[in-house]
C-alpha cells in the first residue's frame, strides 16, 4: 500500500508538474491569413487560415486541420483538445461547394497544407514535422492531399513528407455531395478520381483512420474506411491503423479522436 501511495504521489508531481510548464508557455494566435494562389473575391473570402502557436518556442510539431461540413459549409476553429500542448495548429477554411468544383476545395486544402510547409519556421514550428488531420469533409481532404500526389506537386512540395494522415470519419468513396449533385445518392458509393481509395499506395504517408461507432456513424462510414484499411494493406503500406470509437456517432467521435490524434504526434529528436 505504501508502494503505491508513493507511486500515485510521484506520477501526481510529474502531471502537475508538467502542468506548470505547459502553462508557463504563452500562446498567440494569428488569425485569417491568406494562403491561396486565387485572387478572386470568392477566394479572398475562404482561402485563409488562423495560426495558433507557442512564443519563444521552436521544432514544435505542426498540425493543420480541416474542419467538417459536407464540403458545403463550417468554419476554421483551433481545436480545444489541440491547445496549450506545444503544438503549432494551423486552421484552414476553404472553398465550397456548389459554387467551387470539388477538385477545387481539395486544391484549396493542398494550398493550405504547402503553406504550412513553408511558413512552419516562422512559428516555431518543424517543417520536418507537420501532421494532416480533420473531421468528415476535413478527413476527406487530409486523404486526398495526403494520397492523391498531384495536388501538393503543383505547390512543389512532395506528400511524403507529411509526418502522418489522420483523417477523423473522412469520406474515402467518392464524396457523398459530389455523387449528389451529379444524379447519384449518398447511399449508393462510387469511385472515380476525386476518391481517396482511388489513390491507395504503399509508400504513403503513415495513415491513422479513426472513425465512430459502426452502428451509430453516418452512411456506412466505418466500413468504408474498413474497406479503404485493408486495401492499404494488402498494397503493401505498413503503417495503416484504423480506430471504431464504440458508442460515438459521427458527430460526437471528434472529441475522444484527438486523443489518438495527440498519441501520433511526436517531437522529433534534436
């Protein structure tokens, strides 16, 4: 008992104590910076991106997020579960559909992460570092960014490079709102080459799929992205993990997913 009590004692210092120092950083946020090549209004009034990150601190780890919406709405927002944790979190709003191609909102979403790469210093943060992630609509970005190459190439930055893919409940057919406005339904899945399994590769970037409860998510997306993990597999990319949050639905499983999110998001060694 006594064992134990110095054990719990010494793990509560180290907590609190690590407490203290992340307090003790402080936090700034740049907001609705512009990071698209497009100059039209409709481009000024999307393309742009908050900054969150710790003062007089450098090689932090950089996270950018999109955020959900069905590529028809939402807003940019610095996550909670994502703040006072030595990370830069870049927050990217981009453009939607119908008045943008779907093409285009995965263009604005490439633009938004080649921003991160060649700005990520100024912020105290790694460029050798940067982790891709969102929810829904965003996981379906950070999928296509990640594994469609073409998008990034055409900002000269290589996808490889991104530490890691951690899509939150993404759309891995082709998008559900694409297929809608073309005729099809949300309930019958196609492919073409706006779909991220279109692009599975074993030399991908590591590939974190986290989705909510089977039963409880939003048009069979758990077996979706099922589908999409085991293709990865079996083409030979080693590091393709999938999580089910049992009990969340596709709306609640945000808030448990960045627990997963923070556990693969690591400080590179000096």
């Amino acid at each position: 008992m006594k064992k134990f009590l110095f054990c719990f004692v010494a793990i509560l210092a180290v907590t609190v104590s690590s407490a203290q120092q992340r307090s003790r950083v402080e936090y700034r946020t740049d907001e609705n910076i512009f990071y698209s090549w497009n100059t039209d209004a409709y481009s000024l009034e999307r393309c742009v991106l908050d900054v969150y990150y710790p003062v007089g601190v450098s090689n932090c780890p950089v996270i950018v997020w999109f955020h959900g919406g069905g590529l028809v709405s939402g807003n940019k927002s610095i996550p909670e579960q994502l703040k006072d944790r030595g990370y830069v979190v870049i927050a990217a709003n981009y453009r939607f559909m119908p008045k943008v191609e779907v093409t285009e909102c995965i263009d604005d979403a490439a633009a938004a992460v080649a921003w991160a790469f060649k700005n990520a210093e100024k912020y105290g943060g790694d460029p050798e570092n940067i982790y891709v992630s969102g929810h829904s609509a965003g996981g379906y970005l950070t999928s296509m960014v990640g594994l469609d190459k073409k998008y990034l190439a055409k900002y000269g930055i290589d996808a490889d490079l991104i530490a890691a893919l951690i899509p939150f409940s993404g759309q891995v057919m082709t998008h559900y709102e694409y297929r809608r406005r073309n005729g099809g339904s949300e309930y019958v899945p196609s492919i073409d080459d706006t779909a991220p399994i279109a692009h599975v590769r074993a030399d991908g970037p590591p590939y974190v799929i986290v989705s909510g409860d089977r039963e409880l998510e939003l048009y069979g997306r758990y077996e979706e992205n099922a589908y999409m993990w085991r293709m990865m597999k079996l083409i030979g990319h080693e590091q393709t993990y999938i999580y089910e949050l049992d009990g969340y639905s596709h709306g609640e499983m945000a808030a448990p997913a960045f627990h997963i999110l923070r556990q693969y998001v690591k400080r590179r060694a000096d």
